[in-house]
C-alpha cells in the first residue's frame, strides 16, 4: 500500500514537472515569436523593386527580417492607407502622390538625425516640388516611362503611340495599370498636357482609351514576364524595366514617342502609423549607403539619385548627373491634382470596366 502510495506520488510529481516544462517551452517559444515580430520591417512597395540580395544584407546586419508587399500602382496604395492600413513601416511612392499622402497625414515627417548617409543624395534631387526641403521623403530612384517592343516581331520602326494601335497589333500590346500613366499617354498623343484636368480634353482621352483598350491583352505595371515570354511584343514600360528586358533579350528596343513621355521620381517614406519608425529610419538609411545603392543600381538599371554613384564603374544613363542630358522638351513630370483625381479615376472605371 505504502508503495503504491509512492508510485502514484511519483507519477503526480512527474506529471506536474512535465506540464510545468511544456508550459515553459510554450512560454519561451512565444517569447521568442514576440521577439521577432518586434524586429519585422513591412515594406511596400511595386514587385521586384528592391533585390533580394539587399533585402539579406540588411536583415543580416541587422538581424531583423522584411515582409515584402506590392502594389500595382500608386493608386492602391493610396487607396489602402487611407482606408485604414496600418502595418507598414517603409513605403515607395511616386513623387505625384506624395502631396495626397501629406495632406491626408498618411506618412510622417522623417528624422534627419536618423539619416546619416541623406548627403548622399545629389542636390539635384532635393527640395522638389513635391516635397520641398524634403520633409518626407527621400528620392530612391528616377526615370521615364515610355514603350518597349519586340524588333522580332514588330518589323516597322515604331516612334508613336499612333503606330503602336493601327489595329495589327491587337492582343500583343501592354499598358501600365496605373491610371495617370495611361490616361496620361491618351492625353499627350492628343496634344494635351498629362496633368490636364480640363473635362473636355479628358473626355477626347477617355474615347480614345476606349477604342485602344479593345487592342490592349493586358494591364500590367511589371509587363517584363509577358514581354519575355513573346505573349505581348510591345508594351508601355518604366526605363528600368525596359533596360532589365533588353539585358535579358536584345531584340527588344525602348523608345520615347515622339508625342512625349513622362519623366518621374519615386520616394522612401515612412507611414505615420509604422510601429517600428526608428527601424524604417535605419532601413532608409541603409539604401542611402553607396555599397548598397551601387548593387540596387547594377541589378535594377534605374537611374539612380546617389550622388556617389558617379564615380562608380556604371552606364551614364544610371548616374544622377544623367538628368542633365536629357531632353526634358520630351518630357513632362506628373502632379498632384487633388480633388480633380476623381475625374481620372471616374474614367479609368468606367472603361477599364468594359
């Protein structure tokens, strides 16, 4: 009896030990889970616009992982944070909606403390229009938009959207998803400003959007798989994008038609709700170092705003001072149009819907 006493004794007391120690692994792993999404850093941002290379090296030197989400285009996500986002900590919008993000308090003024690498960035990109004295935003990188397409199939020399949508190109042709950019495109090749607001003009662009759209397979703001893939030969692309597609496949050719082109700037910003804003500090800082920028640079093919890069061994196109041999005549930079935006947005809807 008294031993079976002690054997059921000894079996509590190894149950209770062993459920003791559960709960402490339990306790422990979740203090380690804790641990690590205290060290997260959420970016968002278009696919594919940071290497993953950098992404590694940031987390290995700082020991904190990045959750990469894309958007498709500045739209969403203006979209997204206004209706009430709150998980990001570094975003990377265009320089046209960043006057919308300001004014609707959506990202926070940077600290330039926390900066140490900003004078890295050539004065030629700084105190824009749409952020003067740069108060929240950093330049990341610059370029145009024009149209890529595919010598292999496309035989004529193409210099005009004209061209492009006679009609014996129906079902090979690309457009941004991005409503500026193509409504934008309408716009020019009529003779119009892209930044027009006038209800008339946008109505002369809507028709013709309406007429090409039929011509169009996809919308698409990252084209390059369909274009190298040959199920699309021609394609409204960014200057980067259209620079890592002729690495890959030298048939294709980037063009600015000759009824204009857009020229743009894209920013690091921090979202005023990021619950780890020193960290999104350090990871802005991170990118402003010229080791990190040289392999951005390298592997992307944007034109970059780092003033270190002029001495680095890189294509002229890729240098900030590059801007300055442009003709800018064939240009035009997007702006912030505030409430008329709905005027555009009410189009894109509509025919996009159709």
């Amino acid at each position: 009896m008294k031993l079976k006493k002690i054997i059921t004794f000894l079996v509590l007391f190894l149950a209770i030990g062993f459920w003791g120690y559960l709960k402490f692994k339990l306790a422990q792993k979740q203090a380690e889970v804790e641990g690590e999404d205290k060290c997260i850093l959420y970016l968002y941002s278009y696919s594919n616009y940071i290497p993953e290379s950098v992404l590694k090296k940031f987390e290995d030197e700082t020991n904190c992982f990045v959750q990469y989400d894309s958007f498709s285009g500045n739209e969403e996500l203006l979209a997204k944070l206004q209706a009430g986002a709150t998980g990001y900590d570094v975003i990377i919008p265009s320089d046209y909606i960043v006057n919308a993000l300001v004014s609707s308090q959506l990202i926070m003024p940077l600290n330039k403390d926390l900066l140490t690498n900003i004078n890295n960035i050539s004065p030629m990109f700084l105190n824009a229009s749409y952020d003067p004295e740069n108060a929240y935003t950093i330049p990341y990188k610059w370029g145009t938009a024009g149209f890529i397409y595919n010598t292999k199939f496309v035989k004529e020399e193409l210099n005009s959207w004209g061209q492009v949508f006679l009609g014996k190109y129906k079902g090979r042709i690309s457009m941004l998803d991005e409503p500026r950019e193509v409504i934008g495109n309408q716009l020019q090749f009529l003779g119009y400003s892209i930044n027009s607001i006038s209800m008339s003009e946008l109505k002369k662009a809507k028709e013709l959007f309406k007429e090409r759209k039929n011509l169009v397979k996809l919308f698409s703001s990252d084209p390059k798989q369909a274009l190298l893939l040959g199920e699309v030969w021609i394609s409204q692309v960014y200057s980067g994008d259209a620079a890592q597609i002729i690495r890959d496949n030298s048939n294709y050719k980037y063009v600015i038609p000759k009824e204009g082109g857009v020229i743009w700037v894209d920013t690091l910003a921090v979202p005023i709700h990021s619950k780890r804003k020193e960290l999104a500090h350090k990871f802005i800082d991170f990118i402003l170092r010229d080791d990190v920028e040289e392999i951005i640079v390298k592997e992307l093919l944007y034109g970059s705003p780092n003033i270190a890069m002029e001495s680095k061994d890189l294509d002229e196109t890729l240098k900030p001072s590059y801007i300055k041999k442009i003709d800018l005549r064939k240009y035009e930079y997007m702006k912030d149009l505030g409430v008329d935006s709905q005027k555009w947005d009410q189009i894109w809807t509509e025919v996009k819907s159709q």
